[in-house]
C-alpha cells in the first residue's frame, strides 16, 4: 500500500494553530451539536493509520507523558538543531533535511507518515508540494493572533474536498491533492 504524507491539525477561523505563547488551550467546540454530522472524525483511528510522525521541536516540548503513551508504538522524528536529552526509543532527532529523510521513508513500506507540528515544519512539506492529504479541523473561534498554519509564499495546490464532518462547531476538512 502507498504512503501518505499526511499534515493533520486544528485551527482557528483566521488561520492560528497556536496562541502567540503557543497556547492550544483554545481547540475546543462550541458545545452546540445541532450541526453534527453522523459520521465523526476518529482520531483514535487516524492514529491507527500511521506508524510515523514528524514535529518540530516546539510541538515536541510540548508533548505530554499522555501522547507519549498514545504515540509508543510510533516512530517519531523531531526536526531540531537542538540536542534532546532522554529520548524514549522511537524517538530520533533530525538536524539536516527533514523534508529529505520523510520523503525516502515514504517510498519504503509501512502506514501513513503524519506532519503533526507546527506551522515551520509544515511549511517545508508544503512548498516542496509533498504532502498527499490535509486534515483540517477548524475551530468556532476567531483567536486574533497566534501561529498562523500558513506561512508566505506557499506553491498553488489545488485540493479536492474528500470529505467533510462536524461535531460541535468543529469542522473536520478532509482534502487531497488534485490529480
């Protein structure tokens, strides 16, 4: 089966991934279920389609022993020039080109590779124009100011919407690149 690069995350209506002091305190719906669709994005099960993800090293320190757990059987590559000390086992850092190592892991066999944080990191995959799906879940919230996901001088992709679903003012956007 063919690898995906999948950038998969949750942002405000304007366009933030995180608060200025990286806050995600905010990700949350609006209580209100009238518009939920029956079916329901499952993260559960997303995080049971990949075996790899890749993170920069803000979205690493802010990993909880909890993710940790989730991730365990996950191979997990942070993008920092920063030296970690006590990394757990499927844990590796990489300091050159991350978007170089990702792309060769994709040709080789195994589940889907999730770009999981942040905005610098996704950048890299985007405008090298690798990444196959983006799963956008876009909060009831207008933050004003923040990380924005996309940063200047991104490539036109032009995406098909594959599928979309709602629970409590969340809207989980599911696009793939055009053929």
């Amino acid at each position: 089966m063919k690898r995906k690069i999948v950038l998969s995350l949750a942002m405000s209506l304007d366009g933030f991934i995180a608060g200025e002091d990286g806050s995600f305190d905010w990700i949350k719906g609006d209580g209100d279920k009238a518009q939920d669709t029956k079916e329901k994005f499952d993260m559960t099960t997303f995080i049971g389609t990949v075996d790899t993800i890749v993170m920069g090293r803000n979205a690493w320190e802010i990993c909880t022993p909890e993710t940790l757990e989730l991730f365990k059987n996950t191979k997990i590559y942070v993008a920092t020039h920063r030296e970690i000390e006590n990394l757990p086992d499927n844990v590796e850092v990489i300091s050159g080109d991350i978007v170089q190592k990702i792309t060769e892991l994709k040709k080789e066999d195994g589940k889907d590779i999730w770009i999981f944080g942040g905005a610098i990191i996704a950048d890299y995959f985007l405008k090298e124009d690798i990444i196959d799906e983006y799963i956008i879940a876009v909060v009831p919230l207008i933050l004003g100011k923040g990380k924005p996901l996309f940063l200047e001088n991104n490539p036109t992709i032009e995406l098909h919407l594959d599928k979309l679903t709602s629970a409590e003012g969340i809207v989980m956007l599911i696009y793939s690149k055009r053929k």
